[in-house]
C-alpha cells in the first residue's frame, strides 16, 4: 500500500482566488478584475496553442471559452482595442 499527502501552494491558491467566483455552492472560472493587463501578445499565443484552432478556408482563429462564466466579460475583453 503506497500512502502520499499533497499540500497547497500559496501561489496557487491566488490564483484560484483571482480566476475562479463561487455560484450556488461550486467555483467557476472567471476573468480577473485586471485581465487587459494580463492579455499580452504572448499570453495569447499559449492560450491559442493551447486551446485554440485556425480556419485555413475561412482564415479566422477560434478560442475555447467555453469553461468561462457567461457574464464575465470575456467577448468584450478579447474585442477591445
């Protein structure tokens, strides 16, 4: 029988802090109050690479969101100059 413990890191409890509001009793992901700043070009090619797709035919680019909540903001952020 193997036996281990985790433990919580400070670092990332923040972080859950920053991206995630409590609803009827579960988290769900969110934007931070200060995503503009956090949204620069490079944070953008990992979120692409990582979740995101290209339209060769169409030639648009596609990011999941679909974990995010509805009224957080998300469309307008991505949209703003």
């Amino acid at each position: 029988m193997t036996l281990f413990s985790t433990f919580t890191h400070p670092f990332f409890t923040e972080l859950h802090k920053d991206w995630y509001i409590q609803q009827d009793g579960k988290y769900i992901k969110a934007l931070p109050g200060n995503m503009n700043e956090l949204l620069t070009p490079r944070a953008i090619a990992y979120w692409i690479s990582g979740d995101g797709s290209f339209n060769k035919n169409k030639e648009y680019i596609v990011i999941s969101t679909e974990s995010f909540y509805p009224g957080g903001g998300l469309h307008s952020t991505l949209r703003s100059p």
